[in-house]
C-alpha cells in the first residue's frame, strides 16, 4: 500500500487486512506518518511491514539535489521511528514516487538509486495492480482490473493505495484477497524476505 497513511482509507484496510489475516507492506509517506502516527503504530504492531515513500512525494523536491534526496529518506524513516517507538528506525526498502520503471525523471532515478545503496537501502516497484490511482474506479472495477494484471504471473507484488484520492481499494480488499487464495496465492511482506 502506497501514500499512506490517511484517516479515510488506512482503518478500513487495516480492518480487512485483520480479518483476513493477511500481513502487507505500507510505504509511507512522512508528512503524512507526523499527522496519523497512530495508524502506523496500528499497522506496525500487527505485523506489517512499514517502508519508506519519501516525506512529501514531491519529485521536484525529492531530486532537487543529493541533499534534498537524502532528507527526505531519513525525514521519512524519522517520522516512521516516532510513530513505533524506535528511534533509529531504518526501513530498508524504498518506493520511488510513481515508481523506478516510470519514464519521469529517469536520469534522476537511475542517479537516487546509487544514493540508496550508499544510505543501506534497496527500492522496488510492483509487477500487479488494480489501478486505484490511474481513475474512479467501482469496487468491481478495481478486482476485475486485478485479476487481469495478475494473469499468468507466479510472484505478485501488488500496488495498491490506502488513500481515496482516485478510487477506494479498501473496499475492494476483501474480494482481491480471496480472489488470490482461490488462486493459490500466499501473502507475504517483506518481514519474510529479508
């Protein structure tokens, strides 16, 4: 789950991420962590895993310079730390704002990337998503969007965003997690690849 956290969207997702016992990835964004620390701690202390989006999700100030990058990696991981209860929290894992394989701001990407390994940190992006940022999208919409991206793939990591700012995938969570158990599918984050 991408730019999290938000009172509208992250409860929800939590409450079916619960109840089906199933464990997530959430990469945060920081500004956002210092005004719903709350959810975070939530999420943490259940299990999932919390991963760094950057502080604003800005890409005029993420790549204004090294500096700038940098801050706001470590703003993030600050903000994460405050929320749990661990002061030198180091999240390990990054997402590029609208990812590492888009085309904008490529050069930048390629150069940020070498400041990560530098900071300790890998980044990743998804290979599966239902395209809850892309337009409004109905709850049956963002399955059936889903179900096709997943199509003939045996490792999935799948996008979605626990905002509501284009579609509502918290309302479409209960069904995509079943549709994959019926696939065969079993959830993972990155807790047990690392």
């Amino acid at each position: 789950f991408d730019d999290g956290p938000t009172i509208k969207a992250t409860p929800k997702v939590l409450d079916v991420l619960k109840e089906e016992n199933v464990k997530a990835s959430f990469f945060v964004i920081g500004k956002y962590v210092s005004h719903h620390p709350e959810l975070v701690k939530r999420a943490y202390e259940e299990g999932h895993y919390i991963a760094n989006h950057g502080y604003d999700h800005n890409n005029e100030k993420l790549y204004k310079n090294d500096k700038s990058f940098i801050n706001e990696i470590e703003s993030t991981d600050k903000e994460i730390g405050k929320a749990i209860g661990i002061s030198d929290y180091h999240s390990y894992i990054f997402r590029f704002p609208n990812g590492y394989m888009s085309p904008n701001n490529k050069l930048k990407k390629k150069h940020s990337a070498k400041l990560l390994a530098k900071m300790n940190y890998g980044y990743i992006d998804w290979n599966c998503l239902n395209s809850d940022s892309v337009k409004k999208y109905t709850t049956s919409q963002l399955v059936s969007n889903l179900k096709k991206s997943c199509k003939n793939k045996g490792t999935l990591v799948i996008l979605m965003h626990d905002t509501t700012d284009v579609s509502n995938s918290s309302l479409a969570l209960k069904e995509s997690i079943d549709y994959l158990k019926e696939q065969g599918y079993e959830f993972r984050n990155f807790y047990d690849l690392f």
